[in-house]
C-alpha cells in the first residue's frame, strides 16, 4: 500500500475571453491528467473568473488557503489586461517588480532591439517569485508561495509543465479503467449501486451517458489509488456486462 498522502490542487483560469466562449478553454484536461499521471495531484476545483483585479485577488487567497497548490492560467502575458501577476503580487501583499533573471532571459530571447515596455513586463511578478521555465515562447511563468502561473495559451503550458515538477510534492496517483457499454443507465444502476458499496472505500464508479455514431450508451469510469481493488472492481463490472449480455462499445 502506498504511503504518499493524498495531494490536491485547483484551477483558476483567468480570462475574459474564455467566459465570453470566444475562446474554448484546453488547458484544464491536459493539465489535470499530466498533473495525476506525473505528481500524483488530483484537481479538485475549477474556477473561472475575468480580468478583474479584486477578483483574481479573492479566489487566490481563498484557494491557496483550501489547496495544496493553485495553477492559474491566462494573464501574464505583454497587454494592458494581463494583469495576473501584479494581482497576486497584491493578493500576497508582496512588491510588484521586475525579476532579474526573467529580464535577463527575456531581453536575450527578443535582443535589444525588439524587447521593447510591453515584452519587458513579462519580466515583472511578485518578489520572491521562482519561475518556470519556457521552452517555447521564451517568457516565464513563476510560482509563489503554492501559486504556479502559467499561460493561457495550451502549447505554451503544455511545452512548461515538466518545469514545475521541481516545485511540486508527489502524492498517491489516481487509477482509472472505463467501460463503454451500449446500454441505458437504468438497465445497469442497480448493478453499480451494489458493486460501488462493495468497493465504497477504495474505488469511485462513475456512470456517464453518451450518443455516439447512433449508438446510446453509457461510460462506466472507475476511479481510485488502490491499482488492486480497481482491478478487482472491474472484474466484477466485467460480469455484470457478460451476464446482461451488453455490448461493448469500442473507441
């Protein structure tokens, strides 16, 4: 049995764009699976707000105070409505102010010439910051206190993420194993409620309808630290599906 305590993290992504949907956000499945799959961190919460100062500022004290960690994404970047840093900068109470080393690596990524007011306050965040490094686009995100800040964009984020593993502590990665069944949920909720309180302890049974090629059917999900149990739960969903003579559907 593992002895890695249960770490957990939210999400706090910040951008108007995304509340308006002109922008579909594609960080939060990326970012929660590599988080589970690397670290062993579990996102618990999700939060999206706009590019309102007061309003960054009250879900990062309330969600650094309840999470372990609080990843934010959008609003570091060079316009006037990127406005991330300076806001936990405030909701810290630390100085606003440039740090040296991103200057230094920024200033060599554009050279003389193109590093102009707008790129160099990417350079600036919370004193104190550590940053994250950029493999793609140059400008570092930062991590402050248990705040990681990275950027909307999802290539960029994703190119990052393995810069963060340094600051992260790992705990008890969660296991998955899904069933696609054709079938309708009351034909296979008596089953599920039976099996879930056998396994009510170690394995979470989530039951998920879907409609694909014609097809109505629904995603059976186990979710749970114990590999063993997951393994031994899904045995037992794998009877129910041979007894009832369901028909599986193949993604």
């Amino acid at each position: 049995m593992s002895l890695k305590k249960k770490i957990n993290a939210s999400i706090l992504i910040i951008g108007n764009e995304i509340l308006s949907g002109r922008t579909q956000d594609l960080n939060v499945k990326y970012l929660s699976e590599w988080l589970n799959n690397n670290c062993g961190i579990t996102i618990e919460k999700v939060v999206i707000i706009p590019d309102i100062k007061k309003t960054i500022i009250k879900n990062i004290k309330e969600l650094s105070k309840t999470y372990h960690y609080v990843f934010t994404t959008g609003g570091i970047g060079p316009t006037h409505d990127d406005i991330t840093a300076e806001s936990i900068a405030a909701a810290f109470k630390k100085k606003y102010e440039f740090n040296k080393q991103a200057f230094s690596i920024l200033k060599k990524y554009y050279g003389n010439s193109g590093f102009n007011n707008a790129r160099q306050k990417m350079a600036k965040m919370p004193k104190g910051s550590k940053l994250i490094y950029n493999p793609s686009s140059g400008a570092p995100g930062f991590m402050i206190k248990n705040v990681l800040c990275l950027p909307g964009v999802p290539s960029i984020l994703q190119a990052m993420l393995p810069s963060t593993k340094t600051f992260l502590s790992k705990g008890s990665k969660v296991h998955t194993k899904s069933f696609h069944l054709v079938t309708v949920e009351s034909n296979i909720a008596r089953d599920l409620d039976l099996i879930q309180k056998k396994f009510r302890m170690h394995v979470d049974i989530g039951s998920y309808p879907f409609f694909r090629l014609g097809k109505i059917g629904v995603s059976v999900v186990l979710r749970g630290k114990n590999k063993n149990k997951i393994s031994e739960c899904s045995k037992l969903i794998q009877k129910m599906i041979n007894l009832k003579k369901i028909e599986v559907f193949l993604i």
